[in-house]
C-alpha cells in the first residue's frame, strides 16, 4: 500500500512539474514576444500576442474534443517535446514574414500576414494547451492542484523572462526558452522523445551561440533604422538590448537634427550621431566639442522661452539626445534637470557617448517619467522644456496610450513653474491640424483647473516651416513678454501663430499656408463663447484627454470618416495608424474563434452515432455549459488587460507594468486554486459574485493608492503592487477549476470543449477591451469584468 501511495505521489509530482514547466516557457515565450513585436513592429502591435497566445490554448481544447486519443496521458513527454520544440521554430518561421502596416495603403496582403503570425506563433500555445487539457480530463479531480501548477508555472515565466533579457537578446532568449521547455520531455521518461528532446536542444545551443543570419531578428524596412542605415555611407555603430528597451547608435545622412531650423541660419551644423529605440523613434546626439558650431540653437523655435526671460533653473522632459539639454547650458541656465521616461537611455547615452556630448548626463539626470518625477520635487523651475520632436516627423498610433500628454500631465506640469515660471512643448506639424490642436485643449483645461480664469491670456505659439512650440505661464504674459516674443519671431521669419491680442495680419507672413488655419483654430479654442462649436465641428476629435482615457493621439470621428479619408490623400493608411487595425483583426479573430467553438458540436452532429467523438449530448448544444467558460474568461482578460493599463503610470513603462501584472494575477490565481483543492470554503459559487464586487472595489480604490506609490522608490513601489493585486488573484483562480471539477462529475466529455471554449473567448477579450478603452475609458473595462463575473453568477451559480 506504501508503495502505491510512492508512486501515486511521484506520477502527480512528475505530472506537476511537466505542466508547471510548459506553462512557464509558454508564457515566458508570450512576454518575450512583446518585446519581439516591440521592436520589429511597433509596441502598439504587441496587443496581439495575448489573442495568439489564447487563439493556441482554446484550439487545443477543441482538437481534444474531436480526437479523444489525444487526451492519453502517455502523450505528455510528446506533447512537452513539440512545446520546447515549437517555441523555437515558431520564431524563425515567422521571424522572415513581411507584416508591414504601412503598405496596408496599397495593398492587403499584410492582412494574410497577420493569418499567417497567428497560426504559427500560436503553435507553442497550442501543444501547451494540450498538455493542461489531457492533464484537466485526465485527473479532474486534482484540477484545483493543475490549474495552480499551471498559473504558478505562467507567473514565474513572466518575471523570469526580465531577468533573462538583462543580459540576453530578445532573438536570442527564444532559444533558451525553447530549451527549458524541452525538460519537460525529459521528466516524462520516454527514452526516444529524450533524444530527440536533445537534438533539438543541441541545435538551439549552436544558434544562441552563433545566432546565424536566419535566427536574428528581422526589423520592417519602413521603422526609422532600417530607412538610416539605406543612406549611402551609414553605419550602425553598436546594439545595446536592455529588458525594457532596444538602442541602436548609427551613423547616417539621415540624421539632421535641428526641428524647425530658421532659414536665417546659413551655417552647417555640428556633427551629430543618431539613434534608436526599438528601432524607432529616431534622434540624435550633437557633439558639444566646438561651442561656435552651436549658434544653431538660438535659431531654433524652441529657444523661444529664453527669448522672453532668464531661465535659471531649467528640467527638460523626455530631453532623448540632448538637445533641448545643450539649448539650456547656451543660455546661461544653472541647474538643468533631465528626466528621461525610457529606461537606461540616458546611461546608454551616457556611457558610450559621453564624451561626444560634453557629458551632459554626467550628473542631474533620472530615468523616470517626468511628472512623477516632478510630484517627489518641492522647489519651482523657471522653466519645464517638453519636445515631441524626433529626428524625422512621424505621426503616433492612435491605440498608443500615453500619460505624459493628459491633462493630470499639465496640470503636474503647471503647478511645478516659479511664479514667472514657463512651460514649454515643441511639436512637428503634419496637416491637418490635430495634434496641436489637442494638446492646447488639455492644456487649456488644466490651466482652468489651477484656478486661471482666461487661459487666452497665459498663451503663445510660434511655428516654422514644420515645427510649433507653445508656451504657457502660470501668470498672463505682460506687454514686454509680448513684444519679445514679437521680435524673437520676427528676426528669425517664424510665424506667429498665438499671443494674447494678436491680429490676423500679424500671422501666416513668412512660411505661408493657403490659409491662417493655426491662427482661426487658436483664436476659436480660447474663446469661451466659439470653443464648444468649434470642438464639435472640427473635422477631428480634439477633446481634452485625461488619465482614464489616455490616448491623446486618437483623433477619428466616426461621423467623419468619409471626409477624413479625403482630408488624407484618399488614402487607407491613415486609418490603421488611427488603430482600425484593431478591428480588422478582431473580425479575423472572431470568425477563427467561433469556427474552433462550433466544429465539435458540428462534427457531432454530422457524425453517426456508433463514431462519436464525445458523448451524444453534444448534438444538442450546450450553452449553459460553455456559457459559463466562455463568461469566466472575458471575465479574467478583460480585468488583467485594465489592471494592466492602470499600472502603467506609477511603474512609468509598459513592459514593466505588464509584468507585474501577469506575475501578481497569475501567482495569486495559482495560490487561490490550491487553496481550492486543501479547503472546500475556498470553492463555491459565491465567490464569483464576491470577486465582481472586489473589481468594482479595485476600481474605486486604486487611483488614489497608484498616485500615493508614484513617488516611492521603484522596488517599493513593485513590492507594493504585488502585495495590493494579490488578493484579488486568489479569488480569481477559482472560477474555472470549480467549473471544470463540477464537469468532470458530470460529463468529463465536455472538458476539452470547454477549455476551447475558455481559450477561444479569452483570445477576443483583449481585442475588445482595447477598443472598448479608446471609445470610452479603461474603467469601462474593468467593469466590463466585474459585470462578466456578475452574470457568471446570476446564470450558473
């Protein structure tokens, strides 16, 4: 008898860890290849890795479903050898595929692309499914201890995976995933898979070591490095992969940076050194070496708060290459702070061209997002220097959310200026006006929101031939102010676009435009009696923008799309980078899903009744049944695809907010199904109802807690995170392993069906959410997910 309960215990342990491992590789794999997508694509294309990643599990259940051999436990080892083996060639399958989104203006074919990543990338997804679905119809009840050994499995993946990309690169971590995946075979104690387990591993070795060209990452021809490096004479000088962050420093023709240089300057500029993050948002560090060669800057239209008075103590936002940095130093400024919001940058820049820049971040120099930063800062500054400028002009995502631009921002912002104190923002202009547009709408509302009474009064704006800066005061700007913004302009041929009393024939002189459309959209916006009918008729949305909807650079109407599109050159493009790419996908998606939730109830229905693949219920279909799966995971997805979203502010990045998440929901989910399985108390129905309500709680309370944490150091900050997100896993790791227990009692048969289910529903749930978030806020989400739990109760319980 003691010798039975060994071996029970030693198969449920082997059986444990083989689950526990495929689910920390597969969801390791889904973070890594954000950061894949990040870098290749965009990071606002990144949003599909969940729905591919779901897309896999949920077709696991229902191939389970129709071939029940599958669901033989002697398959595991086989099932953890295509798992570790898939990881790897799913990535050098779809490593070489062209998904380009900007030639979506001429051409469709992108979209087979999207098709094609799906299928292959969620391969691993896949065999990991079918390793926790035969292990789910296999032992349902030990379900409580496999759904925990699988969330404990994902959670730990998520973090391990940061670690890993502190000292490998993304294209190279994917081998070392694969390989750790691959243990999984080697637990299963099948001698021939073993081996094979080792070849492959062999092979993933040699390509980690040597990374031939096949295996390196492939970067769209149209992200700014790749366009660089074509100019005769580039050179890509060095690659530094960061867990957060890819830079690339380069030299090329391409890199010219002064945005809106006057043509009154006739010199040649100082040589410049370009770079890149993720292989985008190109920009470039000047050599500091010959101050002379630095007269450029005083003909820049960001110079324009020095024009108008002495700027001692200075902070420049997001200062990227320095520029706005070397602007400040010229004019005599005694401490300038820079606050930089991407990670380890300003130490890349730092260390490896230091010198070239004059050591301008040597010393005074933070990678945090500046108003967090600023919340920690007790002392004014005469000046806070935002640029939105890089070194070629490049429109924004509209899926791409973004805090630094809301009116919290502004608000944070203003409130940090000396009395005298001025706010600048320095901008590319690309027709027609919206951009700018809305960032004079936020930052109108903010200054209402301090307590000035006409912010027309505390405004000016000047352009160039392709850049604006704005400037905004605490206090009204005075009648020397205005004459020196009047000479600085004139002397340099810039355009003014905004002061306090300006007249139409003081604007559009010297880099003229068919019309003063700057100058009307100002003048119509900071008048209290034009500035409603004009928001509502403008051609595009310039609403204010606020933390809870932060997507400052949404700007489609609806009604307006068909004068859009021609507003655009007729041209498509532009609706994709709006994020209508979104529901192009959601729509593959969906017809995808909806195929692998029907097919089994469609074959049973086909099929005679001597060749059943499941029981005979399932010609009749069951929507209680799958109802409930289908709820629980829109539920789950729909609550972590928010939580993620709010956690991006006070952890100041998204690959870190996305981590802490996925790592606090999936641990606690893993601890509460286990708990499940030791204490009947921790089970029930009622929970579910419990859980809707604690969203609703999460909801109300976490604003107010994530602004306490924003300005504790970050480890705090993270422990803090963990800690708060905790309770709310442990309630949610229950649903589905009740569900799937009470199945297994009544009709195991239906268990691979509902994890398709499950799966298939969870694949959409981050479709919708982010479209439900730019129409109407995040909250929206989370709600949404508390209202799923809620009806999961009302309907099942």
């Amino acid at each position: 008898m003691e010798s039975l309960r060994l071996k029970h215990f030693m198969k449920r342990s082997r059986l444990l860890s083989i689950l526990f491992l495929c689910s920390f590789s597969s969801l390791a794999y889904e973070v890594l290849l954000t950061r894949i997508f990040s870098i290749a694509l965009g990071y606002h294309f990144a949003f599909m890795i969940v729905s591919i990643a779901m897309l896999g599990l949920g077709a696991s259940g229902t191939a389970l479903s129709l071939f029940p051999k599958l669901k033989d436990p002697s398959r595991l080892g086989l099932y953890g050898l295509l798992v570790g083996a898939s990881i790897s060639v799913s990535y050098l399958l779809a490593n070489p595929i062209p998904f380009d989104p900007i030639t979506l203006s001429w051409s469709w074919t992108p979209l087979l692309c999207v098709g094609a990543y799906y299928i292959l990338l969620s391969s691993p997804f896949f065999f990991t499914g079918l390793v926790i679905g035969t292990s789910f119809s296999s032992f349902s009840e030990d379900t409580n201890l496999l759904y925990g050994a699988d969330l404990l499995g994902a959670g730990m993946g998520s973090v391990a995976v940061l670690v890993l990309l502190f000292g490998v690169a993304p294209d190279r971590a994917v081998m070392a995933i694969s390989s750790l995946a691959l243990c999984a075979t080697f637990l299963a104690g099948n001698k021939t898979k073993g081996a094979i387990a080792l070849i492959v591993l062999v092979a993933n070795v040699l390509i980690l070591a040597f990374q031939p060209g096949f295996a390196r990452m492939k970067i769209s021809p149209y992200k700014e490095l790749e366009m660089a490096l074509r100019y005769p004479g580039a050179r890509k000088l060095k690659t530094i992969d960061t867990p957060f962050a890819r830079i690339d420093l380069f030299r090329s023709p391409a890199v010219r940076f002064a945005p809106g240089l006057s043509f009154q300057y006739l010199e040649s500029l100082p040589e410049q050194m370009g770079f890149t993050v993720d292989g985008g948002e190109m920009n470039a560090v000047t050599s500091a070496d010959d101050p002379s060669k630095l007269a450029f800057l005083e003909f820049l239209p960001a110079a324009l708060p020095y024009a108008i008075g002495p700027r001692e103590r200075v902070v420049v936002l997001d200062p990227k290459g320095g520029l706005h940095v070397l602007l400040a130093l010229r004019h005599g400024s005694k401490e300038v702070f820079k606050v930089e919001s991407r990670p380890f940058l300003l130490e890349v820049l730092h260390n490896e061209l230091g010198a070239f820049s004059g050591g301008i971040y040597g010393e005074k120099a933070w990678s945090k997002l500046g108003r967090s930063w600023l919340r920690r800062e007790k002392k004014g500054f005469d000046l806070i220097d935002m640029s939105l400028t890089g070194a070629i002009p490049s429109g924004s995502f509209g899926m791409a959310e973004d805090y630094r631009y809301t009116v919290e921002a502004f608000r944070e912002y203003l409130e940090h200026l000396t009395p005298q104190g001025v706010l600048s923002i320095n901008l590319f202009i690309l027709p027609p006006p919206r951009t700018e547009l809305r960032l004079l709408n936020s930052l109108r509302e903010a200054l209402k929101e301090i307590g000035v009474v006409d912010p027309g009064l505390h405004l000016a704006a000047v352009r160039s031939w392709g850049t604006l800066c704005m400037v905004a005061k605490r206090s009204p700007l005075n009648s020397t102010e205005i004459s020196l913004i009047k000479g600085f302009s004139k002397e340099r041929r810039f355009d003014i676009v905004y002061y306090p009393g300006v007249k139409e024939e003081e604007t559009n002189l010297h880099v003229q435009t068919p019309s003063p459309d700057h100058f009307l959209a100002f003048q119509q916006l900071l008048d209290p009696a034009r500035r409603k009918d004009f928001i509502k008729s403008y051609l595009f949305d310039i609403e204010p923008v606020r933390d809870s909807n932060p997507f400052p650079h949404l700007y489609l109407k609806l009604k307006n799309i068909f004068k859009i599109y021609r507003a655009m050159g007729g041209k498509w493009q532009y609706f994709i980078g709006e994020g209508y790419l979104l529901p192009i996908v959601f729509i593959q998606v969906s017809l995808l899903s909806l195929a692998l939730v029907f097919i089994p109830f469609w074959v049973a229905k086909r099929a005679k009744p001597s060749n059943f693949a499941t029981k005979p219920r399932c010609r009749t279909f069951p929507a209680r049944t799958l109802g409930y799966f289908a709820l629980i995971g829109l539920g789950f997805m729909f609550v972590e695809v928010a939580l993620i979203q709010r956690f991006i502010l006070p952890y100041e990045n998204p690959p870190l907010a996305v981590a802490l998440v996925l790592t606090s929901l999936l641990f606690g989910s893993g601890l509460g199904s286990l708990l499940g399985h030791r204490w009947e108390t921790h089970r029930g129905s009622y929970l579910v109802a419990v859980l809707s309500f604690l969203v609703i709680a999460y909801d109300l309370v976490l604003p107010s807690f994530l602004r306490s944490i924003s300005s504790m150091t970050m480890p705090l900050r993270v422990a803090l995170g963990f800690l708060t997100l905790l309770p709310l896993g442990l309630l949610m790791g229950n649903p589905f392993p009740f569900g799937l227990r009470n199945l297994g009692q009544e009709d195991p048969a239906l268990i691979p069906w509902a994890w398709a289910v499950n799966g298939c529903f969870s694949v959409l749930a981050p479709l919708i959410a982010m479209m439900m978030a730019m129409g109407a806020g995040f909250a929206s989400v989370l709600w949404a997910g508390a209202g799923c739990y809620l009806l999961t109760f009302l309907l099942f319980s």
